[in-house]
C-alpha cells in the first residue's frame, strides 16, 4: 500500500505544471529554426562554392592542352595563407568572446580580423606584381590567365567580407554586442572559415598538390 501511495505521488509530480513548462520550453529551444540570416547566408555560400567548384573543373580541363605552361607560385603566397587563417582564427576568438560579452576582447579580435583580411588582399597584389614583373602576363599563357582570374575572385570574395566585416565592426562600437551583432559576428565567422576552405583548395591546384593527387587516384583507378 505505501509503494502505491509513493508510485502515485510520483506520477503526479511528474504531471504537475512546472514539469510540463520545463518540459515545453526544452522542447520548444529544441525545435526553434534557424535564423533567416543564416539561411539566407548557406544558400549563398552553396552557390559561391558552386561557382568555385566550376572554375576549378574548367582548370583541370584546360591543363591538359599542350599550350599550358606551369607558372611559379611566389614564395609570398604561404604567408597570405597564414594571414588568410589567422583572420578566421581570429573571428573564431571574437564569437566566443561576443558571447561571454568580452567586450574590448571581442573588439580587439574584429580589428585584428579586418587588418589581417586587408593584409591578405595587399599580399596578394605583391604576388600578382612579382609575376607581372617576372613575364607571366596575363594573355602570355592559359596558366597565367587560370591564376589571375580565380585568385582575382577569390579577392572580390574577400573584399565582399571586409565590407560586411567592417559594418559589423562599427555597429559593435555603437550598440555593444547585442543579440544581433553576435549573430552577424558568427555569419561573418562562417564566411571566413569557409573563404580560408577555398583558398586552401586553390592553393592545392596552383601549386600542383592537386594535381599529384588526382593522378595517384587515376592511377588506383586504372
């Protein structure tokens, strides 16, 4: 009789109203969707990456000609890519920090992402000088075009992040890290992280990495 009189206390503490609230509020954080702006910001990257993806096959396909002639990757291209991953290293630091409203902390990590993008994009102008300077002009070979024209997109990418990272940035400084500029902290964040995915790819195609890699799978194939 007492194991009754216990099992039925149980059951209704269970179903009494705080339970219930608990229980719907976990269910509802739960089942809450996506921000529009996140939505919105991975059907972009899904066709920029689309476009990338199209360029690189268009590079694969055109090498094989016999007019294609290989040209040196200057040596300043491995420190862009460094630059290029400490600015999303660093927007990874400003999300966190924004959340734990780290205010000079988060603050610090924006400008420390905007100069390392604006030294990304002046490193790539030396590389592009150096092989001017050195003959591989634009016309002079397929190679050369392939080169400037996907790092030229890849920049344009980057210049696009630089505008919304400079926005966010200022409003940080004028409205404080509220809901919305953690959100746009994080967007900024995932854009960065997946231009430094790109860039690594790039930079396996033109150094011959890719290549290697695509001839070892050939080979297994054959």
């Amino acid at each position: 009789m007492a194991a009754v009189i216990v099992w039925w206390l149980a059951q209704q503490r269970l179903a009494s109203k705080p339970w219930l609230e608990v229980g719907h509020a976990h269910d509802h954080r739960r089942a809450a969707p996506l921000p529009a702006a996140k939505v919105g910001l991975g059907v972009f990257l899904a066709v920029v990456g689309s476009l990338f993806a199209l360029s690189f096959s268009a590079y694969f396909m055109r090498m094989a000609s016999s007019d294609w002639g290989a040209l040196p990757l200057p040596g300043f291209l491995w420190v862009n890519t460094a630059i290029l991953a400490l600015a999303s290293a660093a927007l990874h630091w400003t999300k966190l920090e924004a959340e734990w409203q780290h205010r000079e902390a988060a603050r610090t990590g924006l400008l420390a992402a905007l100069a390392a993008g604006l030294a990304f994009l002046v490193g790539q102008l030396f590389a592009w000088r150096a092989l001017i300077d050195a003959g591989y002009l634009l016309a002079s070979n397929p190679a050369n075009s392939f080169f400037y024209m996907l790092t030229g997109l890849h920049g344009l990418h980057i210049l696009g992040g630089l505008a919304a990272l400079g926005r966010v940035t200022m409003r940080a400084w004028d409205t404080g890290f509220d809901r919305r500029t953690r959100l746009s902290i994080e967007l900024c964040a995932i854009y960065w992280h997946f231009m430094l995915a790109v860039w690594l790819v790039l930079f396996a195609l033109l150094s011959g990495w890719a290549n290697e890699v695509v001839a070892f799978c050939r080979q297994l194939l054959t």
